[in-house]
C-alpha cells in the first residue's frame, strides 16, 4: 500500500512536471490575414547572443498578445506574429523576408538585428512600402529619413553613443583613444561616426584596428599596436559575439589592465574566462543603451508589468527576472507596440476606403508587391507619440531615430562576492550628461585602483637611457672620491634636479649618461635620433632644423642669447674732454664772436664810459674784451656798458650766453656719461655693422648660436673663428684672441658672475628661444612627459630650481655704476685752469716787474751786509769804517 502511495505521488509529480512544460509554449500564431514579422538572432551561436535571442522574442510576442488582451484589432482581425532567425548573413536574411511577403500578409517587420542587413531590408521595404522598425541596428547611416523612408528604429544611434563616448572621456580628462571595430557596415559606420565626433572635442583616435569578419581574427599584431600607440583608451566597437574572443587575444597578450583601459558596446558573460585573469578583466568599461528605469525618467509600467506577466506565463524557465532583462528586448517592445499602434489608428482612418489597409497590390512575388497605403501608414507613425516600456516614443519626418527617450549606463567590471560581474556606475541621459549611478559607490579602475587612468602611455617602470651634456650650470662635472677611496665622476646642476623631479613624478628608473667631452649640441641631438639615448636633456635650443629629426619636449626654460667679451680697462684720460661738447668751428666761431663784439664796443664805449677812459688804446681793448667773454659765460664783467649802442650788442651777447651755455652744459653731460659707460661695442648691432672683425668673433660649432650667426650677420658665410667647447671659448676670450662670442644667457649669467669675473656680457639679449627635452619623433610617451613637465611649472618648481642655480654669484661684488663725475673726466679742465693761473701769475709779475727787481736788490744787499757785518766783528780795531760805508750804501738803496 505504501508503495501504491509513492507511485501515485511519482506520477503527480509527473503530470505536474509535464503540465507545466505544455503551458510553457507560446500561443500558436492563428491565420490572420495581418502578420509581423520579426528578425531575432540565432541562439545558437554564442550564450550572449542566445540571451539577447530569447529576450527578444519573448518581448516580441508578449506586444503582440497584449494586444489581444487589449482587444486592438485590425478590420476585426488581431495582429499576428512570424519569427524569423538571421546570423549576421544579408543575403539569408533578405531571403527569408522575401519568402516571408510572398506568402504571408506580412504589414511590417521588427528588426533586423544587425546593421549590415538593415540597410538592405530598409531598402526592400521602402520598395514593397511596408515599415522596418529594428530594436538593434544603429548605424548612423540609417538616421537619414531621405534614403531610409521606410526605417524606423527605437535603440539609440551609433551618433547618440558617440557623443555619449565624448563626454565621458571630457569626464575624465581623457583625450585620446584607440578603436578595434569589425570589417562591416557596423564596424566602419561606428568608427567614422565616433572620430567625427571626437574631432569636434579635440579627441584623438590615434589608431584603428580592424578585426576581420572573414577571418575570425585581428589583422596585425594586437599587441604590437597597443604598445607603440601613445595612448591607453581602447575602444571595442564590435558586435556581442566577437567581444569575447577578442579579450581573449588581450589577455594572452598581456594588454588589458592595469596598463590599458577598454571599453566596450555590451556586456557578455564572465563566466568563461579562467579566474587566474580576472584581476586583468578589472575595470573594463561597458557603455550600453538602457530604458528609462535606469536613469530615473518615465515609462510605461503597467504595459512593462503586464507584458513580463506573459512572459513568465508562457515561457517562465527563460525569465530572468525583471531586473536582469535585456535592455534591446524592451527596445524590441516598444518596436512592435510601434506597429501595432500605427496599424490601428491607420485602419482606423480606412474604414470608408473600398479597398483593405493591408491590402497589396501585384502579384505575390515579394519584390513586385506594393503596399497599398504605405504613405498613408508612413504619416501616422511619423505622428505617432506614445509612453513606451523604454521611454518616450516619438518619431519625426526628418530622421528615423526617435526624439527623445535615449539612455546609457556605464558598467564597471568589479569584484563582487569573491567573483567579478559588471556593475552599473553611470548613467547618461542624452539631454544631460554623465551621472553618478545612485547604487554605487565607486568605480574600480584597471589595477584595481579607485584612482581614474590617464589616456597616454607612461613612463611608470620604464628605464631611460637619458644623455646629458657637461654645461654649467645645467650639468656639473666634478671629479670626487667616494668610500671606497676611488675617483669617480659626480653629476650635480639644474638638470640633474630636473631628472630627479621628474622620476619622483613619474616613476622611470634614470639611467644618466655624460655624453664624450668632444661631443656639440647636435651630435647629441642626433645620438637620441640615432637611438644611442632614449631622451637627451640640457641646454638644448628648440630650432626647426632639429625638429626635422628629433621631437621637443615642452619647454624647461626659456633662453635668448648675449654677446660675451672681456671688460673694457679704465677709461683714458682725455685733456680736452670738455671742449667736445661743441666742435671746433664753433669754437672758432665763438671766439670770433667775442672778438667782433669787443672792438664793437671799444669803438662805440670807449669815449663816452669813465671805465674806458684814461687808459691806453691797449688797456681800453682788454677790458672791452673781458666784459665780452664774462657776459658770454654768464659771469659779467666789474663795469657795465654806458650808450645805447653799447647796451644792444650786450644784449646779443646775453643772448649768445643763454644758448651757449645751457647746450654746452647738456651736452658735457651727456659726453661724459656716455663716456663712462663706453665698451667695445653696444651690442648686436655693431657687430652686423662690422665693428669687429669676423675673424675676432667666436662662435662654437654646431650650436644655436652658429645657426644665428649664419642666418643673421654673416648671410651663411662661415667667416668666425670656430670654437669646439665652452673652455676654448673662455681661454680664447681672456687670451685675447677673439674679442666677442655668443652664449646663452643662463650659463653666461653663471658664468660671469661664479667663475669668470673678468668676463662680461654686452648689450640686449637676442634670438629669443625656449630649451627642451630631445626625444625621438612619435615618441609613444611624449605626452606623458609634456604634463609632468607642465605640473613641474605650474607649481613653481621649475622657477625654484633656476633660483637655485643661477641667481648665484661668487665673484667680487662690483659697486653699481656711479653718476659722480671722475678727476679723468675733467682733468684737462684743470690742467687748462692751471694754464691761465699760471698765466695770470706771469702777467701779475710782468705788471710788477720794476717792484719785483727792488726787492730782490734788497734781499741781495742784505745778505752782502750781513756778509761784512761778521767779518767787521772779527776785526773791529783794523777797520773801524767799515760801519759807516754800509749804512751810506744802503741808505742809496732806499732812496
């Protein structure tokens, strides 16, 4: 008996089993005269395509049912449906919409599924008149209502996603990219549309690589491309089945994360892939159409609520849940809602027409049929507006695309739960921009970093062979004794600093090498062409010349040139430096002035003016002639002009004075303050006027400043004295071989003011100029390197570094030049002053001559007295008259 039960119990279960599986069928289409068809893809290719296959379907026939259920009919009669299955071939498709309008009333068609077939059955139907609404193809080409009249669609185009790719990477600061796309209508359509619009953005695609349909594989190295492109963005515009097996070549290529960032058009399972790479998978990026749900804008829930309903009840093994559905089987919903609604309200406006709204015309061969009224049908869906599962449904007449209602989210592959799933991070409405998803958190990053990735390559781990050139103080070279007693060789200086900054930023391993003694600027230049150093960094001008060999970094300083010489010695004495305020004619012509003006008025003052008078014709001249040079120099004279006459010429000669003297001031000082300041030559201008002989200028050989010099003073003659380094220059200078060279002006301020005190620099800086960094030509991390630089200046380090290093000064500190005339400037002033002193004294003794000559007389007798007197003394009895004798003498003197 209890055996009975247990089989009993068996067989219930059973026929529960089987019952379920019975109801578990999609209602049979019935014979109705009004069918759509519908294109879904083939489930047996891959598990992605399967779900997408069955998600549609589902929703496919789930519309057309709820029509029934809402009793929408067509001339009494409920819309049907007709499945059709495609794997991407254009032919097999057209072939089996043909099949499917030659025998059945077939009044519109859902799909296709790929782009490459829409454009042929969007043609094929605009012939017959029937419309094409696909949930799926979005190739930008099918937005033209022109060429596509009859082509509708409700997914996204490839142009919304484009612009959608565009603002995520502004989001992030990314500004390049790399594109794998498919060999078809979608791979190149996607591509173009997506590099048109970056372009708008200043987006760069630096490289397009093609994965080949026919040979199911990249054509090219995947990694060969990846790793020489500048740029770390991958994006992965392919269909859903290729996507998988494309990662697949990534991983086995080591060229996902953490060095690269990719980003995809869907979703796929994760399952299959060995966990061992999982960590590699982290951070990928899928950018996909969603429903309005996602982003908070309205739908149609009670349409959604009720069509899910119909699925679970007649397929629910298939159902994933609401949440887990196929965003392109709500898309495919709203398409045949799309139909359904038009076919109503279109037979709705035929109801008094004689002939059927699904009638054709010709015979039943698909490519000889016409729809009656298609454009009848065309102007209602062009109208039609409704609230749909997705969004807002509305079409126009000027591109196939609907209105509004177009929606992304970003999904980010994560860990979760001990395994990695995709997990939505943003979301996008086309009417607005990037959001945050309001679920999640963060966004993990390829490497599992929470920190966004920058687009370009980078130097983090890479190890440069970086050459250097001995210049100070851009490299110092010094010889040094390290702990184990041995000599080595010490690099310090502004470029060293330069690297050290630029390591801790980037994280390259420097390998520094000192470039041979013997070797210019251009051999260095051409060594980082040549591949002998990966970059170059110094004093290294940026010239056009070079930059048709090698690359430049952005700038590490600026640089302009001075012209370098020896100081000038002492300046030298000049007797006559005050004469040469005015030249010698005027001279010449003032002294004739003052001549003129004196017998003028000796003539004319000389009777009439009591100073005049009672004097010799002689004496009458020198006074006149006095009163004429004192009036001129602004002194005047002890007596002053009596006649009319006499007045106006003095008049002339304060005139003459308050010229004379204010030039001859002005231009005395300038004289000597041009003299004071007086080198060899001004600057640069005396040289291209030959001041100094060519040969007497040295310039150092494959240099920017022989560059200058050919260019701008010689006219490309090479008519200099060649330098080969630095020291030659600097002993030539001071050996006096040359007079004049041309450095830049950093080193030259070092130089001058650390080590050569007895060189100076002359004259404004010229050939303004820029130093950078020598890379090779598409140098893949160029980029990088530019920003750090960049940083480098925006924070000031670069201008603390060439405080450090060039505004030193170990050489005798120099008073500032003075405005204090020197006893040089003037001596001959005095020396002539010194002249008519001596001059006046002579004339004074010439005036008092007769007095003089008593004098002196009187000091001889004296000493001839004093002479006798002694002798008297000593023989005072033997003459006693010698007393009176000198008294008798001098007492003549006297009188």
């Amino acid at each position: 008996m209890r055996i009975f039960r247990e089989n009993i119990s068996w067989l219930l279960l059973y026929v529960l089993h089987n019952l379920k599986s019975v109801m578990a069928i999609w209602p049979t289409p019935s014979n109705s005269s009004l069918q759509l068809l519908g294109f879904f893809p083939n489930a047996e290719n891959t598990s992605q395509t399967k779900e997408l296959s069955i998600h549609t379907q589902a929703m496919f026939k789930a519309a057309v049912l709820l029509s029934h259920q809402y009793n929408i009919t067509v001339e009494g009669q409920y819309i049907q449906w007709q499945a059709s299955f495609t794997d991407g071939n254009v032919m097999n498709t057209l072939g089996n919409t043909c099949r499917a309008i030659s025998s059945s009333n077939i009044v519109g068609i859902i799909g296709p599924i790929f782009s490459r077939e829409a454009h042929q059955i969007a043609d094929f139907a605009n012939k017959i008149g029937i419309p094409v609404v696909s949930s799926t193809a979005t190739d930008s080409d099918l937005s033209n209502r022109e060429n596509y009249h009859a082509f509708y669609r409700t997914v996204p185009s490839d142009s919304t996603i484009a612009l959608a790719l565009a603002k995520l990477f502004i989001r992030y600061n990314w500004t390049s990219c790399i594109i794998i796309y498919q060999s078809d209508v979608y791979g190149t359509g996607g591509t173009k549309v997506i590099s048109e619009t970056f372009l708008k953005y200043n987006i760069e695609v630096t490289d397009l690589i093609v994965f080949d349909m026919v040979m199911n594989s990249i054509r090219g190295n995947l990694r060969t491309y990846l790793t020489t492109s500048i740029s770390r963005i991958v994006i992965l515009w392919t269909d859903i089945v290729y996507i998988s097996q494309i990662l697949r070549y990534a991983l086995d290529a080591d060229i996902l994360g953490p060095h690269f960032t990719w980003i995809l058009t869907s979703s796929i399972s994760l399952d299959s892939f060995d966990q061992i790479y999982h960590s590699k998978l982290i951070g990928i990026l899928t950018i996909e159409p969603v429903t309005g749900t996602v982003v908070d804008a309205p739908i149609n829930s009670t349409l959604l609520h009720a069509a899910y309903q119909l699925w679970q009840q007649y397929e629910p093994e298939s159902f994933p849940t609401s949440a887990k559905v196929n965003s392109y089987a709500l898309f495919a919903f709203d398409a045949t809602w799309t139909l359904i609604q038009s076919l109503q309200k279109f037979c709705s406006s035929l109801k008094d027409n004689s002939s059927s709204c699904s009638a054709y015309d010709g015979p039943l061969f698909c490519f000889d049929r016409h729809f009656i009224h298609s454009n009848l049908l065309f102007n209602i869906m062009n109208s039609l507006s409704f609230l749909g599962v997705s969004g807002h449904v509305q079409f126009t007449m000027n591109v196939t695309d609907r209105v509004n209602g177009s929606y992304y989210y970003a999904q980010n592959i994560q860990y979760t739960s001990n395994h990695i799933s995709f997990t939505p991070v943003l979301k996008y409405d086309s009417s607005d921009d990037w959001q945050t998803y309001s679920r999640t958190n963060v966004i993990i990053w390829p490497g599992n970093s929470l920190t966004p990735p920058i687009d370009r390559a980078r130097l983090k781990g890479i190890t440069l062979r970086i050459g250097v050139i001995e210049s100070v103080p851009f490299t110092i070279v010094a010889n040094v004794i390290d702990t184990s007693g041995r000599n080595t060789t010490k690099l310090t200086g502004y470029v060293l600093d330069l690297i050290e900054y630029l390591r801790d930023k980037m994280g390259f391993v420097a390998d520094v090498q000192l470039a041979p003694p013997n070797t210019s600027y251009t051999g260095l230049v051409l060594a980082v062409a040549n591949g002998d150093y990966d970059i170059a960094i110094g004093d290294i001008t940026v010239t056009s010349a070079r930059r048709e060999i090698v690359a430049f970094s952005n700038s590490i300083s600026d640089n302009s040139m001075r012209i370098l010489m020896r100081k000038t010695p002492a300046i030298q004495v000049d007797l006559l430096s005050y004469l040469k305020p005015f030249s010698r004619n005027l001279w010449l012509l003032l002294l004739g002035a003052t001549i003129f003006a004196s017998i003028i008025l000796c003539v004319i003052e000389r009777p009439d003016n009591a100073a005049l008078q009672n004097r010799s014709i002689i004496s009458s001249g020198a006074m006149i002639l006095w009163f004429s040079f004192g009036t001129i120099v602004g002194y005047g004279a002890d007596f002053h002009a009596q006649t009319a006459a006499g007045r106006l010429v003095s008049a002339g000669l304060y005139i003459l004075s308050l010229v004379l003297v204010a030039s001859y001031t002005a231009n005395l000082a300038s004289e000597l303050t041009i003299l004071k300041t007086k080198d060899l030559i001004d600057g640069m201008d005396d040289l291209k006027n030959g001041k100094i002989p060519y040969n007497r200028i040295g310039i150092r050989i494959g240099t920017a400043g022989e560059d200058y010099y050919l260019r701008e003073i010689s006219g490309g003659s090479r008519n200099f004295y060649p330098l080969k380094s630095r020291q030659e220059m600097y002993d030539s200078l001071l050996a006096g071989i040359i007079d004049v060279s041309f450095m830049d002006i950093g080193t030259a301020e070092y130089v001058t003011n650390n080590i050569y005190c007895n060189l100076t620099l002359v004259g404004e800086d010229f050939d303004k100029s820029t130093f950078g960094i020598v890379t090779p030509k598409e140098w893949l991390y160029a980029k990088d390197l530019d920003v750090n630089i960049l940083s480098l200046r925006e924070t000031g380090i670069l201008d603390n570094l060439k405080k450090k290093w060039f505004q030193t000064k170990a050489c005798p500190q120099t008073s500032e030049i003075s405005t204090a005339l020197g006893l040089e400037s003037l001596s001959g002033l005095f020396l002539t002053f010194g002249v008519i002193c001596v001059l006046s004294i002579g004339l004074y003794a010439w005036n008092k001559r007769n007095m003089i000559r008593k004098y002196v007389n009187i000091l001889r007798h004296q000493k001839t007295i004093s002479l006798r007197s002694e002798t008297y003394m000593v023989d005072f009895t033997n003459k006693p008259h010698t007393s009176t004798t000198s008294s008798s003498t001098i007492s003549q003197i006297i009188a």
